[in-house]
C-alpha cells in the first residue's frame, strides 16, 4: 500500500490542506481564505468556521485525488501562533479567536513597556517582548475588558491545537507555540513568574497539557471522519508553530542553519543549541528536536521595499510586461557590480518603523550615495542589497560580531523572494553564506506532514531520510571578492542606521509638522 501524509496549516490570511507522498512530494494541493474579521485595531477569526473551511479542503483532497483514505497514514498540523483560542467548560470557544496581528490592546502595551524593569524581567523569562497580540497580554487584556469571558475560560491553547481538537477531540498544546510567551525557556515550564507579574497567574492550570510536536496529539473521531472522509482511528501528530514547521520542511536541523523568508517581511531564523540567555534583542522558539531552539527575527519589510520601488520607478513597465515585471527587473540590474558603486538603500519602507534586530517605530527608508549620474537602475540594484544586507544585520546580531565568510553554512531561502536567482546570489555574497532554494513550495504545510511520520515511534534517522530525498532547485555559493565589497558597505549600511536612531525622532516631528501644514491647505 503506497502511504501519504496530510499536512494542515492555518496561516494568517490563507488556510492550506496538502497531500505528500514518502518522499515529501505535494501530490495535491487546496487552499481557500480565511475567515477573518477586521474592525479597526481588531482581528479575529470564527473558530467554527475556521473548522467548517479545514474540513471542507480535506474532504475535497480526498474527491478529487480519488485515495482510499486508508492511504493517509498519519496528519500533521502547524499554524499561525500567539492570539487568543480558548474553550469554556462545554469545549466550546468562549468567543472568536483574537489573531497575533490584533492590537487592540496597544495602550496596554504602551503602559506596560514604560515599566522597563518589568519588560526586562518578561523578556529574560519568555525570550520575547510584550506585544499586542501576544497570548500573555491578550490574557490581561480579557482580563480588564472582557471579565465574563475570562471567568469562562477553561481551555487555552493555540490554533494549531483547536484544528487538531476538532480532528481528535483530544485538547493538548506543544513547546514551540507556548515557548514564545508562557512558558520559562530555561525550564520549559509555564513560567508562574510571568503570570504574576502580569496579573494572571490563575490562567496557569487553563493551558492545554504541554507535548512534544512529533508526539500522537490524537486519532480521528467518528464525527471527524464523517465530517471530513478521513478513515477513523487515523493518528494525528501534535503540531507546532508555522515557522518551526517551515524548518521541518526544509530539513533545517543543525546548528546554525537559517532559514530566511521573503515575504511582504523578512523572517530570519537561526537554529541554535543548548541555549542559555533569552535576554537578546531576537525572540525564540522550541524547535522540534528536543535540544534546540531558533532564535528568530522578523523585520517590518521585505519584499515591500522592491513593491515600492517597482511602483515608483518602473510603474509604466508593470502595466507592460505584468506577470514578467521580475524577470525584467533582473535584466535590468545584472550587469551592475555589487554595491551599486556606491549607493545604499536602508529597507525601512514600512510606515510603522523597524522592530528587529532593533526597534524604533520612526525608522524609514533611505538612499544613501545618490549622483547625478547614478539612475533608477543603480538604486534598484540598491533596493535588492538593501534586503539582503537587512538580512545579514539579522544575522550579526544573532551571532554577536562571530561573523566572518563561512560557505559551508547555510541559508534556506523561501517565500516570493526565493523566485529570484539574482536575488538569492546577492544574499550569498553579501552574508558570505550558501543560499539553497528548495523545489516545491508550502514548506510549513510539509513541515508538518512529514513530522508527523514520526507520530508512533520517534526516529529522528527516518526523518533526516526523508530530509535527503527533498530536491534543490538552485544553490548559491557566495563569491568571496563580492563578500568583501558587501562588508565595506555593510560597515557603513550599520553605522548610518545606528547614527540616524535620534535623527528619526526629529524626523517625525518635521513629518508630523508638514502632515498639519497639508491638512490647512
């Protein structure tokens, strides 16, 4: 009997159902949009119907690749983390889940980080700061706002685990979406000092029970079955945080690894050993495997940053060559020698600042190096670098000045910004590291579909097999002449940001000044 694997994940805008084979190979792919309700600073998802649309997408794999469900062995699930999914004593959600990208609670949040000892405190527990959406200060928030429903909750858990919940009927939670708010990373366990120092410290015996991400999380129910074509009795693996699924579907597995996704943001992830001090400006996850971590940060813009530049310089050849405008792009730059002789673009588009690797709301996008016989191609160029350079800032301050070229080190390079060869070279050169993209896409979905293999007995050999059998479309060895161009400008990319932190402050006074001239005109 040939064996596939389901994988689930619930992202934040997109929900994904795929089918894979033993070697990891997508054979079928759904999706549909998730229900989400915005009001202003609120998001927030119906949780019904979030089941309404996963049962759905798995019953249609199941129509339309005509497979005897006999043939799915075992299903993974991962997720979008923090928020707030709870249950009342009837297993019922005491209300819609309130999303991580919620901020309804940012004067909270404002009150709470000018108690810095407090902040520093959190931080040194959790590995992460305060912010709105976070499961902790949602907790609080509920708390001060929403008395009857904090009174009501009895279950809190995280996305991932109300799927599986709705799958198994079995209410369980794993270390890595606990392991960015609630629990101590030193112990691994629910931190009591957090909780009371927030004032919630009677929310401790609501959390799911903790269990490891590749463990059984629960098999099919009856009622599952009907709703969904899955065979009874199938087991379902625990599940984990969507960016620790995205390291299992690429097979990010040893120290140092990164794992880089260019989206609309940047996430930069390093898989780290045996660490010991959370007080670092990066936040950090469990990984999968039991003794590491990935110190993970995610900038405001990624891709954003090229968005706006192709709008404000090649707005007429977007309307002209549409679905082709990158290709375009990157003819235009190849010839151009790394550093843009000169220009630098700082990739702080983004209207709400920079939060990593440091954070200052005022931060904002800047050419630096501009003549008069420099046009829109050399600054494009500068647009790509100012990305990649972005990305090896991450990377510095994660490795704290142990930085030097290391080829043999390497970047797993996903999301849109992975379609790009050039690109992806210019990341190579300027972090004087290896850059793979992997065949396939839906990593996180993968993620979680292939560590669910391990659901009845947990051999780590049987996974790194598979991890073998994943293809590499491109590999992109950094060339050393172009590293050592691109740390002469990341020199000066750093000390500029560094010396314009004030200067941004004054900036926004000068900005808001002319925001209230306009309004008068």
């Amino acid at each position: 009997m040939k064996k596939y694997f389901l994988g689930i994940d619930c992202g934040t805008t997109m929900l994904k159902v795929n089918l894979y084979d033993e070697k990891g190979i997508a054979v079928m792919r759904k999706q549909i949009k998730n229900p989400v309700i915005t009001e202003g600073r609120k998001i927030e998802i119906d949780m019904e119907k979030l089941w309404d649309n996963v049962s759905y997408l798995i019953r249609e794999i199941i129509k339309d690749s005509k497979l005897n469900p006999s043939n799915i062995v075992s299903i993974g699930v991962c997720a979008q983390g923090e928020g707030l999914w709870a249950l009342d004593k009837d297993l019922k959600p005491v209300r819609n889940a309130i999303l991580w990208n919620d901020s309804r609670a940012h004067t909270m949040v404002d009150s709470l980080h000018s108690d810095r000892d407090l902040i520093k405190q959190i931080k040194n527990i959790t590995g992460s700061f305060i912010f709105g959406g976070g499961t902790n200060l949602l907790l609080k928030y509920i708390k001060e706002n929403e008395r009857e429903v904090y009174d009501n909750i009895e279950h809190i858990f995280f996305c991932k685990d109300f799927i599986r919940f709705k799958l198994t009927g079995e209410i369980f939670t794993d270390y890595s979406d606990m392991s960015t708010s609630i629990i101590d990373l030193n112990t691994k366990e629910i931190s009591n000092e957090m909780l009371k120092l927030l004032d919630i410290e009677q929310m401790k015996e609501k959390f799911a029970p903790m269990k490891k991400s590749y463990e059984l999380g629960g098999k099919i129910t009856k009622e599952a079955a009907r709703l969904t074509g899955l065979k009874e009795n199938t087991p379902v693996a625990i599940g984990m945080l969507d960016v620790i699924s995205s390291l299992s579907g690429v097979g990010a597995v040893n120290d140092g690894d990164a794992l880089v996704i260019i989206g609309t943001t940047i996430s930069c992830g390093v898989v780290r050993q045996d660490l010991k001090d959370f007080s670092a400006n990066p936040g950090y996850e469990i990984h999968f495997l039991d003794d590491k971590f990935l110190e993970v940060m995610s900038t405001m813009s990624g891709a954003a940053n090229l968005e706006w530049a192709i709008d404000t310089f090649y707005s007429n050849e977007r309307r002209e060559y549409k679905d082709e405008i990158y290709s375009f792009l990157e003819t235009e730059i190849k010839d151009i020698a790394p550093g843009a002789e000169g220009i630098i673009f700082h990739p702080y588009i983004s209207e709400s600042g920079e939060r990593m690797p440091f954070s200052n709301k005022n931060a904002r996008a800047q050419f630096m190096g501009l003549s008069i016989n420099k046009g829109r191609k050399y600054m494009l160029k500068a647009v790509y670098e100012g990305v990649a350079l972005a990305i090896r800032d991450c990377l510095d301050s994660v490795f704290k000045g142990d930085y030097e070229y290391d080829k043999d080190s390497i970047i797993y390079l996903t999301g849109g910004g992975s379609q790009s060869e050039i690109w992806a070279q210019i990341i190579a050169d300027a972090t004087g590291r290896s850059v793979k993209v992997l065949e396939g896409g839906d990593f996180t979905c993968r993620g979680a579909a292939m560590l669910s293999t391990m659901t009845n007995e947990a051999d780590f050999s049987k996974l790194l097999n598979i991890y073998e059998n994943y293809k590499v479309k491109w590999e992109f060895i950094p060339d050393y002449e172009n590293f050592e161009i691109y740390q002469d400008l990341y020199y000066i990319y750093k000390k500029t940001r560094m010396t314009n932190d004030n200067l941004w402050h004054d900036l926004k006074l000068v900005r808001d000044k002319s925001k209230r001239k306009r309004k008068n005109i």
